[in-house]
C-alpha cells in the first residue's frame, strides 16, 4: 500500500474500510483523521459509511459476527459495483484481554481471528466446527500487514477470539485459554468482517483496545474511555505506517 501526501494529508492508494461494532468505537477511529465525518453514504438497509480522511471510510456495521458480516458485505459490495472497491478491510473496537498478556488500555493485532464458540458441545469437550467436516474457523491476516501494525502502534500480536457471547466467568475464560494458547483477547465482530472480507477476496486486520480483562463481569474494573483513546491513538499511528506495507505481499 503506497501512500501519497495530498494536502498535508496521507492518502492510501487503496482503500480502507474500518468495521466497527458501535458508533462509539466508530467515532474514536474518526478522532485519529482531521476532517473526517464530513461525509457520509446511505447504503441498501440501515448500513451508513461515514467518509474519513486519507482514504478510510468508517462502517457501524452492529453487534455481533453476524450483522457485522452482513453490514461489511453491503458495504464491500456496494463499493465494488461502483467501481471503487476497497483493498483493505479492519475490524477494530474495544474488547475483553486475556491477563496478563493483554493489560488494560493496550492494543492487540489479530495474528488469527478465530470463532471461539462456532462448533458442537459434546461428551468429550467443544468440537470446532472444521472438525465436524466443513467450514473455517480462522482467518489469518498477512503477516506482513500485522508486523507493521505492531511495530507502527507498539500493540502484542495474538489470537483475537470472535464470540457470540462475552465471557463473564474465570472457568469459561480458562477454557478459552486452554482451547486457545495464543488468545490474547475477545470480540464479537472480528470473524464476520474477516467471513465477509474473504468472500470479496480483500485482506483484513484486526485491531482490539483492551477495556476489560476477560472472566468475572466487574463493571468497576471496565476502563471504556482508556480504551477508546487507545484506539484513537493506534489508528492515528497505523494509517500513515500503511505506507510501508504492500498488498501483494499477502
């Protein structure tokens, strides 16, 4: 990906489209663009994509791996049929770290986006879905797209796990953990973007701010506003190292 300055401005010779789940974490992204927001298309349903600087467009695409699967596809695909795809997809948020690897207010880069809970239960232990003979599991990121995230953001990379149902217990986090060594946090979106990033043949990254540690529901503990800085603060280091990462490597 080549980027050009254009009126002090970094702009990515690719598109970006950045899928958030909420307005909230939306509009943190939009905090790392000058003038982003100035903008906006209506897409088919409720999906909205808000313009920002340098190239990157902003989705609320909802809460959950399917509505963000179904919001990311619209946009995808409404942006491909008018002749202006995107190169890139994001997923990006605040979500649960797994301690202590991931501390509060951190950043971590999905090296693997894994659906966590996508499967069977049975008498021996959760089944993955790939073991019952079809589907996927995992997307994995180029490694050369994640080694630039890291090094721009200074963010840990690991398994980013995507959940239908956020962890509030210590034994379900510990069999997360068991199930999933590298796991270094949890979303609920990551795994629809990537579905729906795949299905168009686009790259996707995954950027998480930690807000909370994974296990026991503390609300005292939840450091929200941290993690929305930290995110702020991640994108506004990530799109210019964009610069050094090429498409074709992936």
């Amino acid at each position: 990906m080549v980027l050009q300055a254009e009126e002090g401005l970094i702009t990515p010779s690719v598109r970006v489209l950045v899928a958030t789940a909420v307005p909230a974490e939306r509009d943190a992204v939009a905090g790392a663009f000058p003038g982003a927001g100035a903008g906006e298309s209506a897409l088919p349903g409720t999906v909205r994509v808000v313009h920002a600087a340098a190239g990157f467009d902003l989705l609320a695409a909802g809460v959950g791996p399917a509505l963000a699967a179904a919001s990311t596809a619209t946009a995808l695909t409404a942006a491909a049929l008018a002749g202006r795809p995107y190169g890139l997809v994001v997923s990006a948020g605040i979500g649960g770290g797994f301690q202590p690897g991931a501390p509060l207010g951190s950043l971590v880069v999905a090296d693997a986006i894994t659906a966590a809970d996508l499967g069977a239960e049975t008498a021996d232990g959760f089944l993955p879905v790939t073991e019952l003979g079809f589907g996927t599991v995992t997307h994995r990121p180029p490694e050369s797209l994640v080694r630039v995230a890291c090094g721009a953001t200074g963010a840990r990379a690991g398994t980013v796990l995507t959940v239908s149902t956020v962890t509030g217990t210590a034994a379900r986090a510990a069999a997360l953990r068991n199930r999933h060594p590298g796991a270094l946090a949890e979303g609920m979106e990551g795994f629809g973007v990537a579905e729906a990033a795949a299905a168009h043949g686009v790259p996707v990254l995954e950027v998480r701010a930690v807000s909370n540690p994974v296990g026991p529901r503390d609300r005292a503990a939840w450091r929200i506003g941290d993690a929305l800085t930290a995110l702020t603060e991640g994108f506004g280091k990530l799109a210019p190292a964009l610069e050094s990462w090429n498409p074709h490597d992936h």
